[in-house]
C-alpha cells in the first residue's frame, strides 16, 4: 500500500541547476498551480484569464510584481507551459515558467509564488508525488535519479530500461508466481486437518525453484549493475617501484598520485572514475606489496588486498626490468590473490622503455610458464607490455580494457540490477525462499512455510513500492535535487 501523501498543497522550485544560465525554468504543481500563476502571469498588461488556459501551450508573456497602489512592475519576459490533471508529470495541475537566468530574476520569481500560497519543494518532491499518483512506481523513480546522474552511454541505458519499466514487469512476474505458491499452500492449510497433503508438491517445488533461480540471476547482475553506475573498479597492484601509480597518472593524464623511486611511495588507496569511450572505469591505485615491518605501510597492503578482491579487473605490474624469474614469480603472487571466476587479470609488463628487446619474447614465456601453472582455462589472462613512463602501450592497455568490459555486458539486454536497495530486498527475499524450500522437505507445517513465502513477497514488494514506509520513501527521494 502506498502511504498518502498530502498534496493537498501547491509546491514550486527552480528546476534549472543553481547558478546563471542563459534561461531557468520554475515549476509549478498542485491543485492552486493555476490559479496562482495567473495572479502573475499578464499578456497585453492584463492577468492570463484562468479559464483561457489550455494545456501543452507554450504562452508568451510577463511575470508582474504585483501592487495594489500602482501599476504592477514587470519582472521578466517569459515563457508559460500549462499541464493539466492528470496528465503531467506529477499528475496534478502544473505550470513551468522559462525565466531569463538571472539570479535576481529565480530568485524574486519564487518569492512571488510564495507570497501567492505556494510552498517552495522539498528535495525529490515533484518525483515523490508523480509516485503516490501511480504515474511510476518506486523503481522507476529511483530510476529518474539515475538518468539525471548518468554520466556514460551505459549508464545512461542502465536508467532508461529501468524507467521503462522492464525490471519493475519482471517483479511483478515473480510476485505473481510467489502469490500462486502461496495459494497453493494455503490450500493445503485449509485441508490440513483431513491430513492430506492437497498441493501437488513436484509443482510447488518446481516453481519455487524457476523463481528463485530468476530471483538469482538479478542478484548476480549487480556486480554488473554496480559497475556500471559506479565505475568497473580496476584494481592496480604489484611489487613497490612497478610504476602504479605512474601508471594512473598516464591513465588520469594528471599528477594524481606521488611518484618516486623510493619503494613504497604509496601508502593508502587513491581512486579516480574515467570514462574510456562510453564505459565508466574507477581506477584503484595501491600499496605496492612487500614484506614489511611498517606499521602504516603494513596497514596500507593490507587494503591493497582487499581492493583486489573487491575489482573486477586487476591490472598488475610488474617490472621488466628485474628479469625473468622476479618476473614469474611476481606474477605468481598477483594470480594467487585473484579469483579467476569473478575477475580479469591483465599483467602489464612495465618499463618496456628500459628493455625493448624483451617484448614479444617474455610475453610468450610468461604466459606459457604463469598459465601452464593455472589448473582452469588462462581466458581471464592478459599479458601485454607497457611503459607508464613514455605512454608507449597505454592505448592498448584501454582499448584491453574495453574489450574486457564489453564481453562482460553483451547479455545487456536483460536486465541489470544497479541499485543497493533492491539488491538487498532481493537477497532478503531469497534467504525467505530458501526457509520455504527447507520447510517443505522437512515437513514443517504449512502455516509456518506461509509465512515465509508472505516475507518474500514482502520484500519484493519493497523494490516497487508496493510496500513501503515514510522512512523508505523519505530515504529514497532525498536523494534527488530540489525541483525534481
Ligand atoms: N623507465 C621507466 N621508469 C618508470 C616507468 N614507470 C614508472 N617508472 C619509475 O619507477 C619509479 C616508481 O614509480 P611509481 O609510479 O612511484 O611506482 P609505484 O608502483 O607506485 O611504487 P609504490 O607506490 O612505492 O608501490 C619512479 O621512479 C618512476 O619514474 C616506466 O614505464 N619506465
Ligand atoms: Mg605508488
């Protein structure tokens, strides 16, 4: 159920971002949006008649300072756009205003609508009511948020299919399937006393199993998902002085990080996001790895670590130039800390500028020797050379990185779970589900596998809304900016 929501009153906001811009765009919405920007609003030095109003038009006119004792003053020259119940995009009456983007000018303009009974908006309160209208659910307005903060092509598809409503139609799918385990069950439990087990169990449990693989495979998407919307992390880790974080630099094109000869320059992780041809990347410069007694270096390893366990991609350097055996055995090191089902490895061969004889002729032995020891396929390996000093290899190293992430996101079409609420919704609901499959081959009585399946439909319902709290919408909408 969805909590109401008083919108019984008018809310305004300057929906253009803070600042000067050659045109802003104050909105309007609620049931005295009408009404009040016509007390402004003149055409011919005349109020805009109420009744003449007709929606999707844009009107041309004056916004007046209004005073009693003498002619009202004029504010601006602008644009008017009526929308009418229910067809806007909050679903009540609302009204958008192109100002000129003069500060003064927003400013003073929202003073006015003020004075005229409307209420200045509070931070996603546009989206909150288009969702107590039903014109979206939770996810799709979550999913606003989203679009307006994508920043590549990825993202931006991300937000959109969720928009379009394609993730909230496969919940509803699940629900529906949830509902007729339940109804299966429940039946059962009306026979319970005649001790006959009435559902047919192979169906129930073959359905139980179809929805909690599906339930799978969206939670398994959010590695995706996320990567998508915060950046693929990319790990850079190695031995200290292997060129981390010149490398990152070269990648940034900025001195980012300090870069010396001294081995273990670097102490605490340092991440930058990069858009590399329409896919977000967040590289994670490291600590370089080596035995130490150093308290805060010790520290600093230690997340290094952990960086590589939570990166997609793990990029590890290794210096050319301290030949073959360090080279083996440094690559040794950075495969054992990787695991080859969740994440790729691309073990850049630095400071080629040093010895360019090695190129091809160390690539191939390293890759015979580093994979003839790895048990399962080497497809997650990459090996090429580098020189972070130079650039020479670099625009090798992103187009590898490309790749990668393309082969990672060719099943696009199917949809991707990015948001951590959901994620967690889903998670709860799977545990919930694996309590049903348990309680069924137990034996436990029915009423308690009931209750169960009711949570799991619980926490789906909390993903769209279905189901929610003041404290969940509240949380949700407080992060969109003031005016949307
Ligand atoms: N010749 C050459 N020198 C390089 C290259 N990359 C890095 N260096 C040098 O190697 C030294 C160490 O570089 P850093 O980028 O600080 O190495 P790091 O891996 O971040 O080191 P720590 O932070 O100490 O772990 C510096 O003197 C760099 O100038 C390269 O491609 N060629
Ligand atoms: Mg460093």
């Amino acid at each position: 159920m969805r909590t109401s929501f008083l919108s019984d009153d008018t809310i305004c906001a300057v929906a253009t971002p803070s600042g000067m811009g050659a045109i802003a765009v104050v909105r309007i919405s609620g049931p005295q949006a009408h009404e009040i920007v016509c007390r402004l609003f003149y055409q011919h030095d005349k109020p805009f008649p109420k009744e003449k109003i007709e929606g999707y038009r844009s009107y041309y006119g004056h916004i007046v300072i209004p005073d009693s004792s003498k002619e009202p003053e004029t504010l601006d020259e602008v644009l008017v756009t009526f929308f009418v119940a229910p067809h806007s995009f909050t679903g009540e009456d609302s009204v958008e205003i192109s100002v000129h983007g003069s500060l003064y000018v927003q400013q003073r303009l929202m003073e006015l609508l003020v004075e005229q009974g409307a209420r200045m908006a509070m931070p996603g309160e546009y989206t909150r009511r288009a969702f107590v209208n039903r014109k979206f659910d939770l996810a799709q307005a979550e999913a606003v948020a989203d679009l307006i903060a994508s920043q590549s092509e990825a993202e931006h598809r991300l937000a959109m299919n969720q928009l379009k409503g394609g993730f909230s139609q496969e919940l509803r799918d699940l629900r529906s399937r949830l509902v007729e385990i339940t109804s299966l069950i429940e039946l059962e439990l009306d026979f319970s006393e005649e001790d006959v087990e009435f559902a047919d169990r192979s169906r129930l449990k073959a359905l139980l199993q179809t929805t909690q693989d599906h339930i799978h495979r969206l939670t398994e998407s959010f590695r995706l998902g996320n990567a998508i919307k915060n950046g693929v992390p990319v790990a850079i880790v190695g031995a200290t002085n292997t060129g981390k974080s010149t490398l990152l630099n070269a990648l940034l094109q900025e001195e980012r990080a300090i870069v010396s000869d001294i081995a273990g320059t670097t102490r605490d992780s340092i991440e930058e996001v990069m858009n590399i041809n329409g896919t977000l990347f967040r590289f994670i410069d490291t600590a370089g790895i080596r035995e130490t007694d150093e308290t805060i270096e010790k520290i600093g390893i230690e997340r290094t670590f952990r960086k590589i366990n939570e990166a997609d991609i793990v990029l590890g350097l290794i210096d050319m130039t301290e030949g073959f055996e360090a080279m083996t055995e440094a690559a040794r090191l950075i495969l054992e800390k990787t695991d080859p089902k969740q994440q790729i490895l691309v073990f850049l061969l630095n400071k080629s500028d040093r010895c360019p004889e090695l190129g091809a002729e160390s690539i191939d032995r390293l890759k015979n020797t580093v994979c003839e020891s790895q048990s399962e396929s080497s497809k997650h390996i990459y090996i090429q050379t580098l020189s972070a000093k130079t650039g020479k290899g670099l625009d090798q190293l992103r187009h590898t990185l490309e790749e990668i992430q393309q082969g990672r996101s060719a099943h696009q079409d199917t949809t991707l779970v990015s948001n951590v609420r959901h994620f967690e919704a889903l998670n709860h609901a799977s545990a919930s589900l694996d309590a049903v499959r348990r309680g069924l081959e137990e034996g436990i009585p029915t009423d308690l596998v009931a209750q169960d399946l009711r949570e799991a439909l619980y926490y789906l319902g909390t993903i769209t809304g279905e189901i929610t709290t003041d404290e969940v919408l509240g949380s949700v909408f407080s992060r969109f900016c003031v005016g949307k």
